[in-house]
C-alpha cells in the first residue's frame, strides 16, 4: 500500500525555507534548502519559480509545509556572502505590508536595491565586511562537547578580535568559515567604531531657539519621541538636525535623515559631508546607478554607514545602531508614493522610530495638518523657531489687487515696477507661477475647438518652445497644428499662461535683463538643474521664471523679490488639501526672498486679497492658517478627524471600474462596521488618464483600528473577485488625493 507522505515527515530539522517573493500574491512560499540554518533568516535567496527564477528574502524556516513534499523544490542558491537582514528590518516591512495592505514581496521587492534582489550580484562587489560571533556562535562554544574545525575557528576569531571576511579566511581554521555562517555561528557586524565619526566642523554657535531645541531632544531621555521642528526658512532648521546628528555620531549611532526629493540632495550632501569629515555619508536615491545604490545599502546593513541621507525610499535602509531619523520637510507630498506600495515614507519614518525607541524629529516651515493637530494635541513634542538664524527680516509680504488692472500677459504693473526696480539695482527676482508650457491650452475662437488629449481628460499644452503640444499626465506629444483641425481656421490661439510665456514676455518688456526659466522641461535631469542652480549662484540672471521647483529648499543670496502670479486657482480647487498645499507652496517660495542684507518682498498677484489664507501669508502666520483650516475640517469630518481608505479602479471603459466598484461596495455593506462610512463609487476628477477610465470609492472611519481590521478582510475578499482581465485596482491608505 503507498500513501502520500505528508510534508511534516521531512526529516531533517531546517530543510525548508519561507521565502517572500517580489509576486503579486499575498502569500509566501516554501522551498527545499538542505543546509539551512536559523542564521539564513534574512538572507536573499535564488530560487525556481514558474518557469524562471525569482529572487527573495528567507522570512523563516518552518517546520512543515502545506506544501505536499513531492512538490516542494529546493532553492538555487542562499547568499551567505553579506550580511542577512535584521528582524527588526523583516517585521518593518512586514508592518508596511500590512497596513499599506500590499503583498510582502511586492514591499520587499520595492525596499531592496535591484542589486540584492538578484542575490548573486553583490557578492562581486568590493565588499570586505566585517566578521564576529553571533549569540548563537558564542552559545556553541559555550557548551563545547566535542572538537570541530569550525569551533576552532570562533576560538581563533575570538582571540583576534573582529575581523575582515578576508582575514577571517586567512585564520588557521578559516576554510570552517563557509560552514560557521551556514550554522549561525559567524556573521557579519558593524565596522569597530570609529572614534571620530562624530568630529564636526565648523558649527556656528546656536541661537537661543535653536539651543532650545537641541537640548529638549538630547535631554529627553525617553527612548522613542517625536518632536515637530516648525521653524520659518532661514531659521536653522538643518543646523539643529546637524547639531542633533552631531551628538548621534558622537554617541556611535546612526542617523538616517530624510529629504522629499533628489533634486535637494546635493546640497544638503555636501553640507552634512562638509560638516562631518570623518563619518561615512551614504546617499540613497531612486535615481541612482543600481551599483551605488546596492552599495549604500549594504553599507548601512553592515553598520559602516554613519549617516544615511536620502528620499523616500531610503526609509527603508537597514541600520542596525540607529539612534536618530530627521524627516525635512516633512509635508512634503513626495514622502507619499503614488503607486504601487502607497506608503507614506514620513508615516514609516515615525513607525520606525518607535519600534527603535529612537527619537524623529518631523521638521518644516509649515507642517502637515496632521502633525500640527498631533503637536497641538501633543502626541508629538512641538519645538518652534520662530526667528531667522542670521538676524534676517521675514520678507514683506503684500497682495496686489488684480480686479480693476489692466495686467500685460498677467503681470501687474506694480509687479513689473517692482522687477524694474530690482534690475537696477542688480538684484535677483523670481517670477512664480506654478503651470510649466507657453499656455495650457490651444483653442479655436470661431468654432471653440480646444486641445483635448485623446488618451485622459485633459488638455494639451503648448509648448512654443519646440512647437509641441504636450499631455502633462500621459506624455502624449503632437505638432502644433497650422489650422483649426474641426474648421480649419488659421487663427488658433494658445489660451491661457505657463511659464514660457511669462518668459518671452518679460524678455521683451526689459531687454537688457538675463531671464532664466526654471520648470521640470529646462531641468529635466539632475545635471540641468544643477547646472540652472549654478548659474543663477553665479549671477547670470537677474529674473528667474519657475515653478515650484524654485519654491523648495535652496539659497539664493541674491533673490530679494518673488512675484506670485496665478495662484487663485487653488482657492477654489475641489480637493480639500488644496489650501494647505496653496499655503505651503507660497510661504515656501516666499521664503527665497531677502537674505543677509538685502531684505526681500513678495508680491501676490490675486483677485481675493481679503482671502483669509493670503491674509495668514502676510502675516506670516502659519499658526492661523493651520488652525482655522482645521476648524472646517473637523466641521466636515475630513481627515485628521477621520481616517480614509480609498478604493481605485481602473479599465479601459469606465462602466466596468464602476461596476467593479459597486460590487466592492455590496461586499463592504454586507461586513460594515458600524463606525464606518461607505461612500458611493465615482468616476474620479480626471476619469481618463493615458486611455484608462478611472474611479473610487471612498471608505471613512473616525478611528484608525476598526477602518483597518475592516479593509484587511475587505480586501481579502476583493481579491477573490473574478474581475474583467483588463481591470486593475488598488487601495490607497491614508490618500492624499480624494
Ligand atoms: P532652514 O533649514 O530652517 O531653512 P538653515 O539651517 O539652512 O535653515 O539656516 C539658514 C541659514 O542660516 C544657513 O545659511 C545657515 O548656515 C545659517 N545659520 C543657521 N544657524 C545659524 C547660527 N546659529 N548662526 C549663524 N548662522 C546660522
Ligand atoms: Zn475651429
Ligand atoms: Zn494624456
């Protein structure tokens, strides 16, 4: 008689493997490892899967498999070769997984460097990390009965001290080595201190407030905290993350610093290299070559790196001393990925900092309503700098009232005295105007042709510049036509303003000036922007034309006046954060204006000046604005006063993202909590984009836990459905869009 045997009667202890595989599917996936042992958890793995292979990380070694035992395979290869990712690394992105209700794979796969993915690729690369007992080589050798070769090479490591892997390997017994970091006994450490990480230099002597704030984080003892750094720009905000990482390095810790884009890298990198000689400074960024960035990686894992320095994603880096995360900008919208595994990487950050029981200090001009409320109800520690570091004016600023102007391509005439004004005096301005292109639209006066994208709802924008039109959401890009396609009109007309026409505009009205523009078409890559900060450093410009690329985190000592032109759009925008971004966005640009000793202006162009929000601006005050915008939160119960998950659908017709959405909602209904708002599924604001037909569907809850617990089982279920093959969806916790 034969039976099947059942999984569990595999003989050995630690023959199999779970692995997280960077798939689509919730679930993890055993293999077969014949030499497994406790110290593989964590490590990267080769193994079949399908018809090719995959790479993953070992999560466990289980016992027993659902698997039938015939049909387990065995893994194509362990890398023992670097260092296994840490626990407290598997349970973050198992948290990621789990609240983000995102595949653990597809977290894992988003949190590795390609290079590490592919688990053979690193081992090639110059590493020589460091070796030494783990607790289980230290137990080994505690209870010592018989003599082996690898015993004897943790006796000869120990007497050494740490050492290279090449020097280990040089040790009278080091051909054990391989069968040591089988065992768990060897394993990879950080690198001996070095004494003089933290040795700075040339730190200006801190200002009352800034001391203030030092001193509060470095003599709150308490572990985990998270402290709100609100502070004007130019208030020293990254001199008092300088300061706190100093002591960090000092104490032999880690810090990881977080900034909203790469494009801010740079300068920040060379400030914190500048300022610590001696520490190892790694930056990690999306934009990376994959080499470098597997190689930071790992730097940090192997507790080489002092400071991590970096964007979203470098949340994630492995740091076994952590002692300190500084999050810039934090209301940055860039901290928020907006595909995939939708995390907020600030959120993670704070996450993180907790399960460390490490200080995060959350620093901005003008923080997110959510954690101003938290610093206002004070579940985090709220720490103000209210002056300029250097004795600085705030810049003035004044709303010019563009109801009864004549304006001359949208600009004022007060706007164009005051750019004349800062010509003469060879001073820098900075026109401000938040759409990129000549104009947004082109349109046909006699028949009201306009320029529709034919793949999403939007328009085309004309770009003069090389005679394109231009879909900003999809990339879509046509000539611009001769004549009216439906009448065949010669006279089309570009309608509307970007920033390619103010700049035309302001080339002809002041021809001597040198007019710079500055958006995501003159910067494309991270050397044109560099090369664009340069100039305008160098002086080679006296007006500058930009986006919100000009509004974030740069010095230019030069600037004393920045015109705000087109910002009444957002008064009105139908999304609710679009005030607090509107906010944000001016208080930042404005903050370019005036440095040293030339005191700085702001013009804003507006038909509203009696607008609360601008009158907030003209008096620089962020604490009101925050406070009466989160009084009409509360009143229409939006978040921080309640908690969103959004369902998104997408398919090439539109009915079939509703339909889809509609059953989700009947799922929702049959389970609903009672605390929960299920709202109805709508198309969303821009329903196409690059020929797919979009919707939502909006569930709310006044507390976090039961809106998790339910979408959790919620999206249990979904995944069940048999959809159309052509529909996608995916949940968005905590959106920023709604
Ligand atoms: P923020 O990050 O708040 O915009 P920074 O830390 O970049 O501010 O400081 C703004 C400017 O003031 C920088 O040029 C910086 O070197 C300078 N600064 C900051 N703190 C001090 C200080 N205590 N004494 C003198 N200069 C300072
Ligand atoms: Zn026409
Ligand atoms: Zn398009």
């Amino acid at each position: 008689m034969t039976t099947t045997l059942p999984a569990a009667s595999i003989d050995s202890q630690h023959r199999l493997l779970r692995v997280a595989l960077p798939v689509p599917l919730p679930r993890l996936f055993d293999y077969l490892c014949d030499d497994a042992g406790p110290g593989d958890i964590g490590r990267c793995v080769r193994v079949p899967f399908g018809r090719g292979e995959k790479t993953g990380v070992v999560v466990a070694l289980p016992e027993t498999s659902d698997v039938a035992a015939g049909r387990l395979k065995p893994v194509i290869q362990v890398q023992r070769e670097v260092a296994a990712l840490p626990d407290d690394w598997l349970e973050l992105v198992a948290f990621v997984s789990r609240y983000y209700h995102a595949p653990i794979g597809e977290v894992i796969a988003l949190a590795l460097p390609p290079g590490l993915r592919r688990a053979d690729a690193v081992a090639a690369e110059d590493e020589d990390p460091f070796i030494d007992l783990t607790e289980q080589g230290e137990a080994a050798l505690a209870d010592r009965r018989r003599d082996s070769r690898s015993l004897r090479l943790l006796i000869q490591l120990r007497e050494a001290g740490v050492q290279r892997r090449s020097q280990v390997r040089e040790l009278p017994d080091g051909q054990a080595f391989a069968e040591t970091l089988r065992r768990g006994w060897l394993g990879v450490v950080p690198a001996p201190e070095r004494a003089d990480a933290g040795a700075s230099r040339s730190a200006p002597p801190l200002t009352v407030e800034q001391r203030a704030a030092v001193e509060a984080i470095a003599e709150s003892d308490e572990g985990f905290a998270c402290w709100l750094l609100q502070g004007v720009t130019g208030s020293g905000k990254t001199e008092v993350y300088l300061q706190l990482a100093t002591a960090a390095l000092a104490r032999g810790e880690q810090v990881l610093m977080l900034v909203p884009e790469i494009a801010l890298t740079p300068q920040l990198e060379s400030r914190v290299a500048g300022r610590f000689p001696a520490a190892s400074v790694v930056s990690l960024h999306s934009a990376q070559a994959e080499g470098a960035r597997s190689r930071g990686f790992m730097h940090a894992l192997e507790g080489r790196a002092d400071i991590v320095l970096g964007t979203r994603l470098s949340v994630f880096t492995p740091l076994p001393r952590l002692g300190l995360i500084l999050v810039d900008e934090e209301h940055d919208a860039s901290y928020k990925q907006q595909e995939g595994v939708r995390y907020s990487a600030r959120d993670v950050a704070v996450w993180r900092a907790r399960q460390r029981q490490v200080p995060v200090v959350l620093g901005s001009a003008t923080p997110s309503l959510e954690s101003w409320q938290h610093a206002r109800q004070g579940r985090y520690r709220a720490l103000q700098l209210r002056l300029r570091a250097r004795a600085e004016a705030l810049p003035r600023v004044r709303c010019i009232d563009t109801r009864r102007l004549r304006l001359d391509e949208g600009l004022s005439p007060a706007l164009l005295a005051a750019l004349g004004d800062r010509l003469t005096r060879g001073e820098q301005s900075l026109v401000f105007l938040n759409r990129r292109g000549y104009a947004p639209v082109l349109s046909c006066p006699s028949c009201g042709w306009i320029s529709h994208c034919p793949h999403c709802s939007a328009n085309l924008v004309v770009h003069l510049a090389d005679r394109r039109l231009r879909c900003h959401h999809c990339g879509c890009d046509a000539a611009i036509p001769h004549a009216c396609p439906s009448c065949g009109n010669q006279d089309i007309q570009p309608f509307g303003r970007g920033t390619q026409r103010i700049e035309a505009r302001l080339a002809e009205l002041f021809p001597e000036a040198r007019v710079l523009r500055i958006d995501r078409d003159s910067a494309r890559t991270r050397r044109q922007w560099e090369s664009l900060l340069a100039r305008i450093a160098a002086g080679e410009a006296d007006i500058l034309v930009g986006t919100q690329m000009m509004a974030k985190g740069h010095d230019f000592p030069q600037l004393t006046l920045v015109g705000v032109i087109g910002a009444d759009a957002s008064l009105h925008a139908a999304d609710f954060r679009a005030p607090e971004r509107l906010f944000q966005q001016l208080m930042q640009v404005g903050g370019r204006a005036g440095r040293a000793h030339l005191p700085g202006e702001v013009l804003i162009q507006t038909e509203y000046p009696e607008h609360p929000l601008y009158r907030c601006l003209v008096g620089h005050d962020f604490d009101r604005f925050a406070s009466s915008e989160l009084d009409a939160r509360e009143e229409a119960g939006f978040p921080p006063f309640s908690f969103q998950v959004m369902l998104r659908a997408d398919a090439p017709r539109l009915d079939d993202a509703l339909d889809f959405l509609r059953h989700a909602q009947r799922l929702a209904q049959a389970h609903p909590p009672d605390t929960l708002r299920v709202f109805d599924p709508v198309p969303m604001r821009m329903t196409r984009l690059a020929r797919r037909e979009r919707a939502q569907l909006l569930v709310e809850a006044d507390a976090r836990a039961p809106l998790q617990r339910f979408v959790t089982e919620w999206v249990e279920l979904l995944r069940a459905q048999r959809i159309p093959r052509e529909l996608r969806w995916q949940v968005d916790v905590d959106p920023l869009e709604v």
